[in-house]
C-alpha cells in the first residue's frame, strides 16, 4: 500500500512539474537569470508554481503533521513522520545548499524534474541524472570512511 502511494504521489508531482513547465530548464532559466528584468524577458511563472505549493503545503503542515490533530502521532500511509532532526546550520549544509544552488541556476535542472525528463530520452538529462547518483554514491563513500577514521582513532 505504501508504495503504492509512493508512486500515485510522484507521478502526481511529476504531471504537476510538466503541467505547469518546471521540468523544462529554459523556464526555470528564465526565472533565476534576474538579469533578465532589465529587457522584460524574466519570467516569474516559478515564484507561482512555489506560492501555490506553499499555499497548500503551510496549512496542512499546521493542521495536521504539527499538532497531529487529525490521526495521532503517525500519518495515514506511513509508520512515522520523516522530519528534519537535525535544527543547525553547518558547513556541509551550506556546502549542499551552494552545490544544489549552482547546479540549478546552471542546468535549470534539480532531482524532480531532472527524473521527469528521463523519459524524453535526452542525453543531458540522462546524464544529470548519471552525476546526481555519481555524487550520491561519493557522499555516501567519504561518510562511510569519516565514521570508520573517527572510530579507529
């Protein structure tokens, strides 16, 4: 049933990013390239995809996942809620922060849509999305080894 909802629940997002044309990258481009103000080209069409997500996701964080008024200590589909545990800013959050800014300001592409467009087949986003999992198994690699140098010495 889980996964179920999983998928129903990505396929939603994915139809919702080409629907409102956030899984095209010349679209994102064209919001964060502010440049673009100055000849009237820049297109604010990304700041209202994310108003309209935050529109729906802000009431439903405080009516239901914040006091878990509606179904006790556990949503419906799922045996815990997943929140952030971690409350502090540090470097590698930074780090992240900046990678995932450039990699997006660059190739107008992050993860969601990045997936979305597997489907067209086009080399650049197949290999985005090669770099994205590249990085993922790196990371995954250098934490691995940090935990294994702090333990032996």
């Amino acid at each position: 049933m889980n996964k179920g909802v999983a998928l129903i629940s990505g396929l939603l997002f994915g139809l919702g990013l080409m629907v409102s044309g956030m899984a095209d990258p010349d679209k994102v481009i064209g919001f964060l390239d502010v440049s673009r103000m100055a000849d009237g080209s820049w297109d604010p069409a990304l700041m209202m995809v994310m108003s309209g997500a935050l529109g729906v996701y802000l009431p439903l964080y405080f009516l239901v996942v914040k006091p878990r008024i509606f179904n006790g200590d556990k949503p419906l589909f799922a045996d815990k809620y997943h929140l952030p545990t971690v409350k502090t800013v540090d470097g590698k959050l930074i780090l992240g922060a900046i990678l995932f800014g450039v990699g997006w300001g660059v190739a107008g592409m992050c993860p969601g849509p990045a997936i979305v467009n597997l489907s067209s087949f086009d080399p650049l986003f197949i290999l985005f999305v090669i770099a994205m999992v590249v990085g993922q198994f790196l990371t995954k690699v250098w934490r691995t080894r940090q935990q294994q140098t702090a333990a032996s010495g």
